[in-house]
C-alpha cells in the first residue's frame, strides 16, 4: 500500500530572491506540500519547526548567508497588558470578531485590495487578483477559519456575547487552529479607520481566543531584528522565539 504524501514529505528549495525585509540580502525557502489527511498534524509538527503556511505550501526561510528570520509565538497564560495594549483592548470593544468557514467573498476581497494598496503597494501580493484571493483562502487540508470583524451593534447590552456584528466588514484574519495555538496566516483591515491600531487589536483578539479555547500559543510567524515591518511584534510578551536549542522564553529585555 502506498503511504500517504505527509508520511514521507518532500522538501524543495526555491532559487534565490530578494529580501523582503533587509536591504542587500537574498532569501531563500525550504517548502513542502500540506495535502491528503494527515496535512494537519503536517502543519502543526512544521510550525513548531518554524514553517509557515500559505496555501496548501509550508515554507521556511534557507538563506544562504542570514538566519534572521526567527519566529515567534505568545505565551497566552502569561501575557500582560501595557497601559497601551490595554487602551487598544478597550477601544477594540467597538468591533466583534465573527469566526467563518475559509470561504472567500468579494467583500473580503475588496477589503483586501484597499488594505494592500495602502500598506503594500510595493510588495509581493500586490498584483493578486480575485482568484489569487480566493486560492489563499480556501485552498487548505489543514483546520483554518476566517475572522471577520464588524462593527459592534449598537444599543443592544442584551447581544453582548452574541453580537454578530452588522455594517461593511472592516478586518479579517485568516487563522489556522493548531493543536497548541492559533497561527496568524494573513490579516487585513480597513486602513481609513483612523485613531485606531487595529493591527494591534487583531493579535490581542487572538490571544484572547487562544485563552478562551485552552491554547497556550499564538504563532505570528517571523520576526526580524532591524526590520521596521516587524518591530510590532515585540509588543506582545513574553514570547518564545525559536532558535538552536528549540523554543526560548524571550520578554523582550
């Protein structure tokens, strides 16, 4: 009988290209295929490993002369509140999160398009078109949802916990459950919100979910020491960054 694809994965390696993140580099990745019935326990072994997911692909930086891209994870049970991660919470309370099926829409889509041309005009995704879209949503064998977030309405205390929200969609997050955390794949959000960091709220909306749901992690996927686009994240502690000896408590001192 022929064993399953995700018994013996394959491992490619893509040619080199520049760094998205660091002037003067080249990056390379190690990827491998996420199919068949066992492509989720596949991506929960390779995330901890510090693989990626985009699409039915896991990935991880092989660069040649760099190593780094390290990645990091929240530890949920531990996690504090700055004074100002607690006044992005309480001003988050205008939006509810709604959890969805990987199912793509044009509204998502539209949102998607604004968000990257605000933000990532210049990047790799920006010439992605619906299809593109849709591909990246629901072309998955592992246990993913969409988490659209609207406004949260108005006048009613008695919809508290089941508030689902109503008007146009203004964030979404495309999040993988693990066996130990929610990973972070791709989030946007409405950019002409102003006053607000609701790329903050995004990730503390997660760590709220992990805790609700007995997880102990959430995966932001890598950061980069000197990289700008990545600063952000060391807002989050502590955390644990994955490095030669495995996973390290890091609090950010």
């Amino acid at each position: 009988m022929t064993k399953p694809i995700t018994d013996n994965p394959q491992f490619y390696l893509t040619a080199p290209a520049p760094c998205p993140y660091l002037p003067d580099q080249e990056e390379r990745k190690v990827f491998t295929h996420l199919v068949g019935e066992r492509a989720g326990f596949l991506n929960d072994v390779l995330t901890h490993g510090g693989f990626r997911r985009s699409q039915n692909i896991a990935y991880r930086p092989a660069c040649d002369t760099c190593r780094a891209c390290t990645s990091v994870r929240i530890l949920v049970d531990e996690f504090q509140y700055t004074r100002s991660l607690r006044r992005v919470r309480n001003a988050g309370r205008a939006f509810v999160g709604r959890e969805e099926p990987p199912t793509p829409s044009t509204e998502q889509y539209d949102l998607f398009r604004n968000y990257l041309a605000a933000r990532h005009g210049e990047g790799g995704m920006a010439d992605m078109r619906l299809l593109d879209y849709a591909l990246m949503v629901e072309d998955t064998h592992v246990e993913t949802m969409v988490i659209e977030y609207r406004r949260r309405t108005e006048g009613r205390a008695d919809l508290l916990e089941r508030d689902r929200g109503e008007g146009p969609l203004v964030a979404a997050a495309l999040t993988d459950v693990l066996s130990d955390g929610l990973s972070m794949v791709y989030s946007f959000f409405d950019t002409g919100i102003s006053h607000f960091s609701f790329g903050t709220y995004l990730i503390l909306d997660h760590i709220e979910r992990a805790r609700r749901m007995g997880l102990p992690y959430v995966y932001l996927g890598y950061w980069v020491p000197g990289s700008k686009k990545m600063e952000y994240k060391t807002r989050f502690q502590p955390q644990e960054h994955l490095g030669p000896q495995g996973w390290v408590r890091n609090d950010g001192s």
